[in-house]
C-alpha cells in the first residue's frame, strides 16, 4: 500500500513515443511528513498519519499544534491517515515524496467533487424540459407531478429532484501513472479527477487487481466454440 497526498494542478496531454495524445492530469503530491504513528499493540491497527503543507502556527488550534509538537514537525494544514504496508517501518517526521510511485503504476484519486450549489432537475439529473408550446408558462424547467394514485402513494427512494449538486468525496479508481518528478513534487496520471484546480487530494495504490495477459490465453479448445472462427478447423478436430 502506497499512499501520498496532494493537490491538483490542472488537466493537459502530452505524446507517448507512438505520438497518440493522452489526457492527463497533473498533481502536486507531497512532500508529506509522518506525523503519528497507529500500532497494534496501543490502537489495535497499525497506520500512519501524514501531514501536508506548511501553515502558519496561529491558524491551528492548541491541540492540534500540541499533537504536530509531539511528533517534532512543523504545523501542517492537514492530516490524512493511511494504512501503508511499510507503516512500522516508517519513523515520526520521514518525509515520504512523490517518487514513491512509479511509471506505469495504477492509483485511485480521491478529492472533493465541484460544488454547484442547489440545482434543478435537468442540470442536476438530466431530465428533458417541457414544451414550449401549448402555454407552457414559466415551468418549463420544473419536474412536473410524480406522485402515484393511492397505491403506493409516494415517491420511490432514488428519483430524480432538484437539490444539492457536487461538494461531494469521489473517488476514480485504476489510473495509470505516466509520469513522475520528485523534483517538482510532480504525479502526471492518465484521465481526469475530481476537484477544481489547487483541491486537496489523496493518491493511493489502486485496489484493483491487474492480471498480465498471455498470448493465446484467451483462445478455446472447444472444438464448438472454435467452429464461429473457422469452421474448417473446427471440422478436422472432431474427426
């Protein structure tokens, strides 16, 4: 388990060597510093907390620059906890940076959706508007009457209505890392997170399972199955 946290640049897209565009998101990931450790023995877990950008001493509350004192590490605006597979290896204050993560690796992304505030049904939902003939009035946009007869009477948990948009936690799972700069603090991953531009977020080994694929490993012996290919084939088999 690999995990790191950090902030969303932007989106772009750069060239492989076969000159084929690939939409990428860029990501400023750490540097983070361990600032508590969970173990077995106290917590009954074990896990590490790991703090991110520097921040001012006065923006913090006495507890929390109590808890960042105790570990010796400068306040940091946020904290995150992590079950890493290396966690009792990993001492209080190691600096865990962006090239922990390798090219070709797959990650899921975790941030804050974009809020839109109260919305309607076809932004928020994607229903049709109204006619617009046939005095149609001013409710064009509007849901319009859902509820049943007598039976059963009410709205079915699920459906569609105006409210609360985004400003939720997403997260996208099983993106690929094309490239990285500890450098810079850079993670360039394929495809889009979520977030507006400078979000928090967290970067995680995916929980995906990826199987390598063996030439011929998808090819049948079945003399049946094999006859939809070629038929020809198919026929010298059985005999």
């Amino acid at each position: 388990m690999k995990a790191i946290i950090g902030k969303k640049v932007g989106m772009s897209q750069i060239f492989d060597e076969k000159g084929h565009v690939i939409p990428v998101t860029v990501i400023e990931a750490g540097p983070c510093v361990v600032t508590q450790k969970k173990t077995t023995e106290k917590d009954g877990y074990e896990a590490v907390q790991l703090g991110y950008e520097d921040v001012a001493e006065r923006k913090l509350s006495k507890p929390e620059v109590g808890h960042l004192n105790k570990a010796g590490v400068s306040p940091k605006k946020y904290l995150r906890e992590f079950n890493l597979d290396n966690a009792g290896e990993l001492e209080l204050g190691a600096v865990i940076k962006a090239d922990m993560f390798r090219v070709g690796d797959f990650v899921d992304v975790t941030g804050t959706s974009k809020g839109h505030g109260y919305e309607g049904v076809v932004k928020r939902c994607g229903y049709a508007i109204q006619r617009k003939s046939h005095g149609g009035g001013p409710v064009h946009r509007h849901v319009g009457s859902r509820g049943s007869g007598t039976d059963p009477s009410r709205i079915f948990k699920g459906t569609g209505g105006p409210g609360q948009m985004g400003g939720d936690t997403v997260t996208i799972q099983n993106l690929e890392v094309v490239k990285v700069d500890p450098e810079l603090n850079m993670l360039v991953v394929r495809g889009a997170i979520p977030g507006p531009k400078y979000s928090l977020v967290t970067v995680k080994n995916t929980v995906k399972t990826h199987k390598v694929k063996q030439a011929g490993a998808g090819i049948s012996s079945n003399p049946q199955k094999a006859s939809g290919r070629n038929p020809q084939k198919a026929s010298a088999r059985t005999k």
